[in-house]
C-alpha cells in the first residue's frame, strides 16, 4: 500500500522534468512570438504558464483574450 511520503513523491515531478517541459515551453513560446498576430499574446502566455505556472483554463482564456473580461 501506498504511504503519505509516497503520494508525495508522485505528485512532484524531478526537477530535471520540470527543466525539460519548461525548455520545450520556451521553445514554443518563442516561436509563437515570431507568428504574426501572435507577438501580444505569447509574452502573457508565457507569464502564465511558465511564470505564475497556471494551467487553469480561465487564466490561459484571460491571456489569450485580454479584452473579453
């Protein structure tokens, strides 16, 4: 059976996992940057997720739609 110390190991990923998902991120981040009518929008993206590290869909909505609030 699983214990408390091991339900809280799962929960967190390694460190070296949260490096590689934040790289991938920047990544697209970056290159949704470059797009055209995207160069707003991802720098807030970016602030969210890789930031704030918020994945709750009201605040990607609220970052990719400033102005419907």
């Amino acid at each position: 059976m699983g214990t408390a110390e091991d339900k809280d190991k799962v929960a967190e990923p390694p460190a070296k996992v949260k490096s590689v998902a934040a790289t991938i991120l920047g990544e697209f981040f970056e290159t949704l940057e470059k797009e055209e009518g995207f160069g707003e929008i991802a720098p807030r993206l970016r602030k969210v997720v890789l930031e704030d590290g918020v994945f709750a869909e009201s605040s990607v909505r609220a970052a990719l739609f400033p102005d419907a609030s």
